[in-house]
C-alpha cells in the first residue's frame, strides 16, 4: 500500500472510530494518536538508524547474539545490617543462580562516615551494609572467590575508597586486580541532581572520579568504572525522556573531565556502563532503551570521535522501578515487576535487578527477593521475550517512539550545553527544576485521576496490615561501633596516621592519582570515616542547591 | 489579623530521596501555607532549632531510610523541650504499619505512607493544627 | 508568656514569638513593640538585595559567618515572595545557612510577602527592632530584588548591598533600572564565570552617569560567595560605608528619615483600617455604593463626606 493509500484510509479509519472511543477522564495522560501506521516511520532509514544488533548505531542491541549467546546477568542488589549479615544473603544468592553480586551500603557509608560518628546514629545498616574498614570488607565476601563472582557496588562519593577495599580483600585472596571484574556506581552528578548521597564539591568529585578511570585503565582493566545512572533521575521523578538526557548529558561531562586530565576517548571510553530504570509503561520503556544506545552511540562517534566500536556501544543495568511499587495491596507489585522486566528484557539490557514486592514498606524479606529472582528466570526461560532480539523493532509504534524520545533527549542536550554543560546544569538547578516539576505533575495526575494506580487512586480495598516485614535489628549500629573500636585498637596507629598525612599531601597536589594513596590508607585499616575525612578538610563539602 | 499556616518541611537522617518532602512542601505551598524547606541531612537539634526560628505549626518530617524509629522521637523531645508543646508534628516515608503505634505514642500525630493523595496531608494539617 | 520582657532577658522562642505577632499583625504586637523601642537603636542594618538566582542566601550565609568570626552576633531576615494565586509560599533561603542553625549566636527567620501592599516594610521593619532589641550587633535583611515593597525593606537599611552575577542577559535590564540606583555597594558574586569584568564595566558606566551622584561612589566588590572568596573584602566595603555615614551625618539623616518614613507609614495604615471598619461594618459602604450606582451621588462627594465626618 503506498503511503497516500495508506494516509487516506487512515483518515476513513479515523472518522469511523471518532464516536465509538470513548473518553475516560481516567486516561487523559495517554497520547494524542491512537493508531500507527507505516507513515510514522516513513523517514527512519533502516540501516541509519535501527541497523542490526552488534552494529552502528546499535539500537537493536550491543551484542550481534544478544540474549541467544547469553542471558543477561540477574543480579539482585542486596546487603544490609553487618557483614556478616549481608555476606549470608550473598551466598544464598550464589547458589540460587544470581550470576552477580550488587552490594547495598548503609548511609553513613555512602556519605563518608563511620558507624561510631554522632551523625550516623540510627542509620547504621538501614538501608544496606556497614563497611567502616578493610576487615568490613573481609568479612563481607569471606569465601566468596573475587576472582570468579562480578560485583557491583552501589556507591558514589567514596567509590574510590570502597573500589580500592575491594582491590585490597582481593590480594588477600591471592586474585589480582587485572582479574577483577565488577562495577562502581561513581557517579556523583546524579547525586547532586536526584540521589542526594553526595560529600564533595563538583570540581574535586570529578578529579576523583578521573583518577579512577585512569587508574583502572592502567591497573583494573576488566571494572566498569562508571555506572552513569538514570535510575535515581527517574525514581526522583523524571520523565522517560528526561532520564535519558539528563544521564547522557552526565555522561558527556565525565568524558570530557577525562579529556581535559590528558586521557583518550577509547582509553576508558570501553568501560563506561549506563543504569536504567524500567518503569511501568512497557513500550515507551523499550522505547527509551533502544533511544538511549542510539543516542549515545551519536555522541560518541560525532561528538568525541571515538574509534573503537565499544566505545559507541551502551552498555546498562536495569532495576525495575522502585518508586511504582505501593504500600497497598503489595503482591500486585509481583505483576508490575514482571511488566518492568519484559520491558528491560525486550529492551535489550545487559543485567538487570527486580524490586520484591514489599519494598515500599520495608526491606524485602528473603521469601520477597527469591521471588523477584524467580521473576527474572520466568520471564528469561519460559515468556519466549528473550528468543529473538530485539523482538518489537519495526512496530510502526515502538520505532516512532524511540525517535521522539530520541528528539526529545537530544533538545534537552542541547539546552543543557547552552547552560554550560551538566555540571553547570546541575549547579544553577536546572536539571533539579525538571524532575521536579515532572514529579510534581504525576503526583497531580495521579490525585486528580487522570493517572490511575491500581491499588492506589482506583480498586481500592481494606486490608490487614502487612506480616513478615524484615526488620534490622535495631542493636546492630551498637555491636558495629564495637567492631570498629575493637578494630582501632588492634591496628598500627602509627602506619594510619603516616598514611592519611601522605594521602592529605596528595589530594593538594592537583596532579597527583589518589588511587595509590588511597589504596595505601585501606590497607593499614584507616577507616572510610577517616579517609573522607581527610578528603572533606581538603576539598570541602558540597552545598545543595534546591529551588522549588 | 493575618494568620498563616507555618510548615517546617524536614528531612531528618542521611537519606536524600526527597521527591517525597519536595512534592509535599509544593502541595503545601499550594494550599496556601507558608512551607519552609531545609533540605537533606538535618539533625533533630537543627529541625527543632529551626522550628524555634521560624515559630511553625507544623513540622512534617519524611524518612526513607527505616531510622524514623530513631529520629523522630527525638526531634519531637527537643521541639518540646524548646518550650513549642503546640507544634503539630508529622512524618511520612517508608514506615511499616507496625512502627506506627510507637511514633504517634512518641508525640508523632500522624504518620503518612506511599501512596497517600498531599490532598489527604493539607486536610490533616487544617484539622489539627492549633493556631 | 510575657514576650517583651523574656525577649529582653534572652529568650529566642519570645523572639521568635514577637516576630510572628508582627507578621501576623496580633493586637498585642504593638504593646511589644512599645516596650522593645528603648532597647533599639544598637544595631547595624545591612541590606541585601538583587535578582533571583543571584546567590544572595548563600553571600547571606558567608557574611554572617564573617561577622561571627569577628565576635559579633547576628540576625537575619530572608524575605521570599508570596504566591499571588495560592497565597502560599517556599521560604527556602534557610537551606544555605543551614550551618548557621546551630549557631547561638545566629537568629534567622523567614519572611513570606503575602502580598501585603507597603505593609510588608513595616512589618520588617519592625521585626529587625525586636532582633536589635534581643541584642543582636548585626542585623541583615535579605530580599529579593523585585518589586517596589522589597525595594522599600532594602531602602530602610543603613547600608544596601546589591548582588549582580554575571550572564544574566537581558532580562536583567528591566531589573536592573528597579534596583541598581540604591546600591551602596555592588557584590559581583559568582565572579569566576565569563562576564564578570563586563558587568563591572557596565555598572561603573552607569554610576558614570548617575548624576546625583555624592561624593561617596559605591564600590563594586568581585565575590565567588560559594567558595568563601572575596568575603573580607566585601565586608570591608561595608565598613568603609558605615564609617563614611557616621562621619558626615548620613546614617543619623537616613534613621531620621526612616523613623518620619514609618509615623506616617503606620499612620496612613491605621487612618485606612479605621475608617475602612468604620464605613464597612456599619453597612455605610454599601449604601454609598448603591446610591453611587443610582446616580444619586459620586464618589468623590462620598469620599469628601466621610473624610469630613471622620478627621474633624
């Protein structure tokens, strides 16, 4: 059918449903048009922009085999309470078949302060594991072999003092660190702008942050150095499209941070991941994940003149949406984390988590993860979404879609390189205005009605207060401030101190990697507190900004 | 005689998820009360200083990272031993049911979960608030 | 609790409460203030004004510091605009003094304008009389630099500051002709981005050609506020401005003028309440209105009437 057949019957199509569509106030958010046609995408050149998996501009996947060479890795992000603790749950993970490890680290971890800090107090193992010291760290992967598990740690700020612990427990194990594989979080831009767990100011956070790039580059070569992530962009409140731009729009400041201290696109460019959300919209999820690799792939062939192929190549983890999950009527949240997994899974990812069902109203019980687990493998072995790749391409409505999130992403861009780039961005609140006004009108939406949530604004109904939630015991910070006192007088005072004046010396020397000094620090068993410390007297703190 | 609902919106303890606290300090805003807003990381002493400064109403404080049952009774004793006994005080967050008893016990007034309409905040305050 | 005297004792839960009886215009509020008067006149009133976005919460916060290192105490108010539409508003400048918060030596509060017309200058007015009275040395009122009322709070200062940052554009222009003839002072914050040393040029033109120009010319101080840098000398500015007020009479002209200012600021407003209760609850206003309508009067014979009738 030629296109002018196609628009005319279209327009018949149109004015014959016109009457019979109902308009349910409920579903005012949706879009304009109801039906796609091959007009749609009459413009979208096959090999420019959707091409084949493994090839430019990778839309349809990183890997030409995808998920008929492997699945992708399920790896559930888990730790609280001690290590010991977490180091129980990481090893029922592994012989349940999690082919990763993500570890979840308390608060007063993320933010740089011991467990005996005032400021700590009743924050210690919460939300993820304490690590205050190298023998944390031991603890935490005690018969775990370094050299065979990837982990992937979920920490920002310290990176470089969690990644170098990690490095340390590994040479303890007799792995070298060239054998090492796994990811660092290390993305302090969208702490600033969504997640709040930041401590430095913008300029040193970057300089840590390329330290660790070329460091690993040199010494770690198999870590991803980098997850620049979407997924708290989208949780605080973001858009699809916003998601996407916003991180891309990081990841363009952390590249060209690089640049700027002397390192090579292709030099690190290989070892920089992404993390996405899959959120509740199935298709406009797909959409996003199959934009976000065209549009990166862009970016780095125009704009940064990469020459190797994997530097073009996006590569991400996926959560499943956490803030979608309700308090009400929580087992319906099994079912929306099926929906965000065959969005993730169609979408392409290269390893993914999936949120229990009761996590807006605690941390998940075992019997919560294990099905959330499950969910992975029903969806991976049984569902029939990952036997051929990329299985919604040519849908008149999906590849119309990823083109206007494309468009969309790349005005943001754009406007954010008018203000000066991201961080500029972030420091005159721009990219925090956007969330929050998308925020803002979802939670309008959802109250007026015109955003419906089953459970939650419609099919309400009475229920018992939830049973089984899994509680931290509240004497944990207590025996984990012990540990350290006990910790701190069993070590070399001596060798701390030297080291922490070495480390100082060095974070006022511009040029000088703190990676090495940072690593020399763990090993005598500094404490993370008493190495951001250090950190903070040199570099300062960062100040939020926040305008409403 | 002007009179004008006065929020402290809080954010006690480390965590930084703030969507919550900022989508209610707008919904707040909206409903014509006077919100002033701290930011990430307070301490009780500094929520409960602040309070004084401002002379609030209300102070609505929101935790996502399960130290509610360590935080909020603690910013409720220092705003009472700053002499504010009339304060309303509120939270909200990811507080499992069963905590909640022990909260309101503790001099929270309300507790407000995921998934609560701000419109059901707004009310709450207008309700009880003492002027 | 008797506010005024736990005021004067040291209490900052009275202050705070003498504020909010201010702000909310409570009857009591003048017999406060009646009894805090003898107790002003102590402290030194620094304005701070300019656009939005200019970082004035954070300068705010650096010059408090400043001060405090200097061993002296320090109030602050922090004005932000009310809502037209809602009536609400986020008063949100306390969150870059949040460092402050603990400092006994610090009392900051925030302000909405809640769209009072005029009556928002009196009213902060009278709240830096009740942070003078409480004994603090310094006091800084900061606003936001658009609006006559806000350029009213700032013009009763001792000294005003005015805060530009550069790259603002065009927009700036319209902001520019409201609040740069009442600078004392002029802050250049943010002076390490591109433009800094335009903006000096501009504002030196302008000053140029200000031809009322005094023999004071305000000085423009660069600051990056954020990183501390350019504090001292700012401060050092406002010094040098304070001791040239004192020298030749000015600050006594400026506190003369500001005290004749307020009488007939609250006079006005009370003849208006007055009359306005007088004329309203009686039903008066709406016959008027109605023969008006009839065209059995006017306005102007109205107004002639009641004026007659209520100030003879």
């Amino acid at each position: 059918m030629s296109n002018e057949k196609i628009q005319a019957e279209l327009a018949k199509y149109e004015a014959s449903v016109e009457k019979a569509i109902a308009r349910f106030p409920e579903r005012e958010h949706l879009p304009e048009k109801r039906l796609y046609t091959p007009i749609d995408i009459k413009d979208t050149d096959y090999a420019d922009e959707i091409s084949f998996p493994g090839v430019y501009p990778y839309t349809r996947g990183v890997q030409p085999t995808m998920y008929r060479g492997r699945f992708w890795t399920m790896r559930m992000y888990a730790g609280f309470s001690t290590a010991e603790e977490s180091n129980k749950r990481y090893r029922m993970l592994i012989e349940n078949g999690a082919t990763g490890l993500s570890c979840a680290f308390d608060l007063p971890t993320q933010i740089g302060y011991d467990s005996t800090d005032p400021i700590s107090e009743g924050e210690v193992g919460k939300v993820g594991v304490a690590i205050d010291s190298l023998a944390d760290m031991e603890t935490l992967f005690d018969q775990i072999d370094l050299g065979k598990v990837s982990t992937s740690m979920t920490i920002n700020a310290p990176a470089s003092v969690l990644l170098a612990m990690y490095i340390a427990v590994a040479e303890k194990q007799g792995v070298p660190a060239d054998q090492l594989r796994g990811t660092i979080q290390n993305d302090i831009l969208k702490e600033y702008a969504a997640r709040g767990t930041y401590i430095f100011p913008p300029r040193p956070s970057m300089r840590l942050i390329t330290n660790i790039f070329e460091y690993c580059s040199q010494n770690v070569p198999k870590w991803n150095t980098i997850s620049i992530s979407g997924y708290h962009i989208r949780e605080a409140g973001s858009t699809a499209a916003q998601e996407i731009a916003f991180t891309i729009a990081d990841g363009i400041a952390y590249c060209e941070a690089a640049i700027k201290a002397g390192l090579k696109i292709d030099d690190f460019a290989g070892r920089l991941s992404f993390f996405w959300n899959a959120h509740n919209n199935v298709l406009e999820e797909v959409a996003k994940f199959r934009a976000s690799r065209r549009i990166w792939a862009k970016v780095m062939k125009e704009r940064f003149h990469a020459q190797s192929d994997k530097s073009m190549k996006l590569r991400f983890h996926t959560q499943t949406a956490g803030s979608m999950l309700t308090a009400q009527q929580p087992n319906n949240n099994i079912v929306r984390v099926a929906l965000q997994t065959a969005a993730a899974v169609m979408g392409g990812t290269q390893s993914l988590h999936t949120n229990s069902r009761d996590e807006a109203l605690a941390l998940p019980t075992q019997e919560s993860v294990t099905i959330a687990l499950r969910t992975q493998q029903i969806v991976a072995y049984e569902s029939g979404l990952a036997d051929v790749i990329d299985p919604l391409a040519g849908s008149y409505y999906v590849e119309s879609m990823t083109n206007s999130i494309e468009a969309e992403a790349w005005d943001y861009i754009k406007k954010i390189d008018d203000l000066g780039g991201a961080v500029a961005a972030i420091e005159k609140g721009y990219i925090q205005k956007e969330i929050q006004d998308s925020a803002y009108k979802w939670q309008m939406d959802v109250e007026s009605g015109a955003r419906t949530i089953v459970g939650v604004n419609k099919f309400q109904m009475e229920e018992e207060p939830p049973k089984g939630l899994l509680k931290v015991d509240e004497a944990v910070g207590e025996r984990q401030k012990a540990k350290v006192e006990a910790m701190k007088a069993k070590r070399d005072n001596e060798a701390v101190k030297a080291a922490l004046a070495d480390l100082k010396t060095a974070c006022q020397d511009e040029n000088e990697n703190l990676m090495p000094h940072i690593l020399a620090a763990v090993k005598t068993y500094a404490t993370l507190g008493e190495i951001c410390n250090v950190m903070r007297e040199v570099f300062g703190e960062y100040e939020a900004h926040v305008s409403l | 005689m002007e009179k004008k609902i006065r929020v402290l919106v809080a954010k006690p303890g480390l965590d930084g998820h703030d969507r919550g606290a900022k989508v209610v300090a707008r919904a707040l805003r909206d409903a014509g009360f006077e919100v002033i807003y701290t930011g990430l990381r307070q301490t009780p002493e500094q929520i409960a200083e602040a309070a004084l400064q401002e002379d609030v109403n209300v102070v609505a404080m929101s935790i996502l990272s399960g130290a509610h049952g360590h935080l909020f009774p603690k910013v409720v004793d220092l705003i009472h031993k700053n002499g504010m006994n009339d304060v309303l005080i509120i939270g909200g967050g990811v507080i499992p049911e069963g905590d909640i008893p022990a909260l309101k016990e503790a001099g929270v007034s309300e507790v407000f979960t995921p998934g609560t309409p701000t419109g059901d905040v707004v009310k709450f305050i207008n309700e009880h608030v003492k002027l | 609790m008797d506010i005024a005297e736990e005021l004067l004792k040291g209490n900052r839960l009275a202050l705070s409460r003498a504020i909010t009886a201010i702000e909310n215009e409570y009857d009591e509020a003048t017999d406060i203030m009646k009894r805090l008067y003898p107790h002003t006149g102590h402290a030194y009133v620094l304005g701070i004004t300019g656009p939005p976005g200019a970082g004035k919460s954070t300068l705010t916060d650096k010059i408090a510091r400043e001060y405090r290192a200097q061993g002296k105490t320090v109030g602050i108010i922090a004005v932000d605009p009310t809502s037209p539409f809602t009536g609400g508003a986020i008063l949100g400048d306390r969150i870059r003094m949040n460092g402050l918060t603990l400092d006994e030596g610090v009392f900051i509060r925030s302000m909405g304008t809640r769209g009072s017309l005029g009556g928002l200058s009196h009213k902060t007015a009278d709240a830096v009389k009740a942070l003078d009275a409480f004994g603090k040395d310094i006091i800084i009122v900061e606003t936001v630099g658009v609006g006559q009322s806000e350029v009213d709070i700032v013009k009763a200062a001792d000294t005003t500051m005015v805060v530009l940052i550069p790259g603002m554009g065009d927009d700036i222009q319209a902001i520019k002709a409201g609040i740069l003839e009442i600078g004392d002072l002029y802050c250049i914050n943010k002076s390490d981005l591109d433009g800094a040393d335009k903006l000096v040029r501009e504002i030196n033109m302008m000053l140029d050609l200000d031809s009322l120009m005094t023999d004071w010319r305000p000085p423009i101080t660069k600051v990056v506020a954020s990183q501390n840098e350019g504090i001292t000398e700012l401060l050092g500015t406002v010094e040098k401005h304070r001791t040239y007020i004192e020298g030749n009479g000015e600050l006594a002209k400026r506190r003369t003028k500001r005290t004749r200012d307020e009488i007939l600021d609250i006079l006005s407003s009370n003849i208006g309440s007055y009359i306005k209760k007088k004329i309203v609850d009686s039903g008066r206003l709406d016959g008027y209105v109605e023969q008006i309508r009839q065209h059995e009067t006017d306005p102007y014979t109205v107004i002639g009437e009641v004026m007659d009738e209520m100030l003879k």
